[in-house]
C-alpha cells in the first residue's frame, strides 16, 4: 500500500522503521530538512519538506494515489488538519491522527466523519490504560488482553532460587498446580519460542498464557505478595499522568502528583482536586523519602525523560516498593532494561504503533486479519489474536497432525467462551479465537500464513 506519514517523531520513525519492514511504500512529510535526510538515509522512503495540512505538500506527497494518510507531528490541531485536507483532496483515503489532549476528547467522539477520520490515537491515554491495568493485578510486569478479557498474555521475571529456576517447560503445569503456557523467553536480549524441553533460567523474562482466572493462582504459587494498590505516587505531571490519575482517583486510590513546573502543578490542583499536588523535583531521593516512598503501594515514574523514570524506578524497587511502573520510548528497544531491576515498562510509542500497524494490516485483509495485536518481548515478538472461520486451513484437525511456520507457537484457543491452553489433542472449529505468537521478523497478514 501507499501510505504517507506526516511528522518524524519518535512514533513517526517506529511507524516507518515497521512499514517499510513491511513492505509498504511510504512517503514521509516533515517541516525539518535535518530530520527528513537522517530518514532518506535510514530507509528507502519519498521525503517531502512543508506543513502537512497543506494541500501544496500533499500534493508532493501524491495524497490524491495514496491508500492511507497517517498525521503523527506534535500538534493536535495540525494532525486534525491534515486529515480534514487529505480526505478533501482524496475521498477514498483512510486517515489516522494523533490526537494527545484531553480536551478534545468529546470532539473526537462527536465529530469523527466532520474530521474525515478513521482512527485516531493518543499515545498518552494507551500508556495510562496499560499502568491502570498493572496496578489493579500487582505482580506482573506487563499484562497484554485477548478474547475480550477472558485471555492474557503476561511477563514475569525469573528470580534466583524461585521454583521456575532450572524448570523445563514440560514439568512447569504439575509444578505450578495450574495449566498455563509460557509462549517466549527473551533471554540476554534474544526471543526464544520455546519447546516442552526447553529450561528456564534466572533473569529470564518470560511470556505466559493462562486464563485471566489462572492468574492468582499463579502468583500465589510463585509467592508473590499481591497487595491491593490504595496509594500511588506519580513523578511527573503531563498528560499520562493526569489520564491515569483520573482513573485511579475514580477506583477509589489516593494519588499524589511530584511535578517541577509551577504552572503545571497549579493546573492539574484545579484539574485533580481530589488528588495531592506536590511542587517539587521528583527524582531527587529527599523529595521522595519525605513524600512516603516507604509507604506507598506504587511509585510510577512518567517524566519525559527515559534515563530519569528509569532511576527513579530503580530507587523504588530498592527500596521494596510494591509496585513500580517506569515509561519509556527510546530505550524498550535497547536490551538494557532487561537487566535492571525497574520493575513494569510501559512505552506510549509502541502502543501507538501497534494500534496503527494492526489497523494497516486489517486494511490490506479486510477479513481474515488480525483482531488484537500486541508487541511482546521489548517489540521483538508480537502476540496475536485472529478468529477463525470457514476459510481456515485444518478446521477440526488435531494440532498434532498441523504444521507451522518455524518460529510461531499457537498459544491458546477460545471455544465458546471457554479457554483452552492447547496440547496435540487440541483442535479449533469456526468461530473459535486462537492467540499466535510471532517471534519473526515477517509479519502474519492473516491466519492462513502461520500453516507450512
């Protein structure tokens, strides 16, 4: 497909780091000549310089032959503007904007076919979701959902001397007392889609399927406290903390807010009235020690800065904080965090650029493509749910008898509503959901490709 990406930040570079990977032919537009060379040099792609709302560089860009028009620069009213251009000048374009604040919101809701919109995004908003996700199932380091709730994927760290230590998979079921599948390993930086005979070792992270009931079942076995969060600490006060603050406040949990920006904090006291506003720098260890760090459920570092959220997260768990959430963007993908002890990570970016893959995916496979898609193993593997029906290959066959791709693992099969980690025996039927992990570089477009 044709598709052209206006604005090279960090979600514009990830969207064409992964499309171009995909095969797609992509034109980029940015105001920056700098950015724009550092882009032609990277990956083959058609650069325009100008502003993207206007029709003169969507013109450069070829909009009028384009299939989709993605608006990811910094400005909300600029990427509205873009998409209301670009639909002008081509009626058949599917577009998606970022749009990051809050106070459009409602517009979006009530305005979408005004605005010419077929998706729209917020980074900030995905991020906050996913912390609140966390926090309300302490425990584990990354929670992604499938089959409308009833299935997920989770990441744990194998700690020394824990029971998983020096486990092969195939004993795992009987050692746990429950049914669950661990789907990927990332090990020293590198994805495993492991065997029955493969063996656990310490600090690996690994990827597991169960049930979303299975799961304290899971945690207790592996004698991990759960304690309900009813006190969470936020260091930094943009918008995914004000999103999850929200959210929080609305579940009942006491919230404080450290943010250096005066202005900032007076906003967010008149925002969040129910919730403690502290002005103050929040990566320094006084203010943290004497705003209770000792006694809060939950410290989450959201600051703009990668490097200081991660410190900050590191000083939390030192100091046995039960629950520590750290945003990152830049540096998910560098294989350094897989060695600290920072507890969760959640990256706005890559959820961004997931939501927007898998709707770029579903455009070229208007059936048969994939229902959720999540990015698993810092972006390395991605987990995927599809539904099947009567096109599918091997309907009713025992999985015994059904051979993938080298490199996939079918991880779970939703029947009826009932949720099946599967075994040779196991089969699905038309209407069933089935959840794939991909640990490829070669994405999975529809269901049929995963079958050899």
């Amino acid at each position: 497909m044709k598709i052209i990406i206006a604005g090279d930040g960090k979600v514009g570079l990830a969207l064409t780091r992964q499309l171009s990977m995909e095969g797609h032919d992509l034109v980029a537009i940015d105001s920056n000549p700098e950015v724009l060379e550092g882009k032609l040099q990277q990956y083959d792609v058609m650069t325009v310089q100008g502003n993207c709302a206007t029709m003169d560089a969507l013109r450069q860009a070829q909009v009028e032959e384009a299939d989709l028009l993605i608006a990811a620069t910094s400005a909300d009213e600029i990427n509205l503007l873009c998409c209301l251009t670009a639909r002008k000048m081509n009626p058949k374009l599917h577009t998606i904007a970022r749009v990051r604040s809050p106070e459009y919101i409602e517009q979006l809701f009530r305005m979408r076919e005004e605005f010419g919109l077929s998706l729209s995004v917020n980074p900030e908003l995905a991020a906050a979701q996913e912390a609140f996700r966390l926090l309300q199932f302490p425990g584990f380091l990354k929670r992604e959902t499938f089959a409308k709730g009833r299935v997920e994927i989770v990441e744990l760290r194998v700690q020394a001397d824990s029971i998983l230590e020096n486990q092969p998979l195939s004993r795992l079921p009987g050692v746990l007392g429950c049914k669950i599948l661990v789907c990927t390993v990332l090990r020293e930086g590198q994805v495993i889609i492991p065997s029955g005979n493969d063996v656990l070792q310490k600090d690996d992270h690994i990827y597991v399927t169960a049930p979303t009931d299975v799961l304290a079942q899971l945690l207790k076995k592996l004698g991990v406290t759960t304690k309900k969060t009813r006190h969470a600490i936020l260091i930094g006060g943009g918008r995914v903390s004000f999103y999850l603050a929200q959210r929080l406040l609305n579940a009942g949990v006491k919230v404080k807010i450290i943010e250096n920006d005066p202005a900032r904090c007076t906003q967010l006291a008149q925002l969040l009235p129910r919730a403690s506003v502290v002005l103050a720098d929040g990566s320094s260890q006084e203010v943290l020690d004497s705003e209770g760090i000792y006694e809060t459920d939950a410290l989450v570092c959201l600051t703009g800065l990668d490097e200081l959220n991660v410190i900050t997260a590191l000083y939390g768990t030192t100091h046995r904080v039960p629950q520590v959430i750290a945003k990152v963007n830049r540096m998910e993908s560098t294989g350094l965090l897989e060695s600290l002890e920072v507890g969760s990570v959640v990256s706005p970016r890559e959820l961004c650029c997931a939501h927007i893959v898998r709707y770029v995916r579903a455009m070229q496979n208007q059936t048969g493509a994939a229902i959720t898609l999540h990015r698993i193993a810092g972006g390395q593997a991605e987990a995927l749910e599809f539904r099947v029906d009567k096109d599918t290959r091997f309907v009713g066959t025992p999985l015994k008898e059904v051979q993938l791709k080298s490199g996939l693992l079918l991880a779970c099969i939703t029947h009826l509503g009932r949720t099946i980690i599967p075994d040779g025996s196991s089969h699905f039927e038309p209407g069933d959901t089935i959840i794939l992990v991909n640990g490829r570089e070669t994405p999975i477009l529809q269901l049929n490709d995963i079958f050899a």
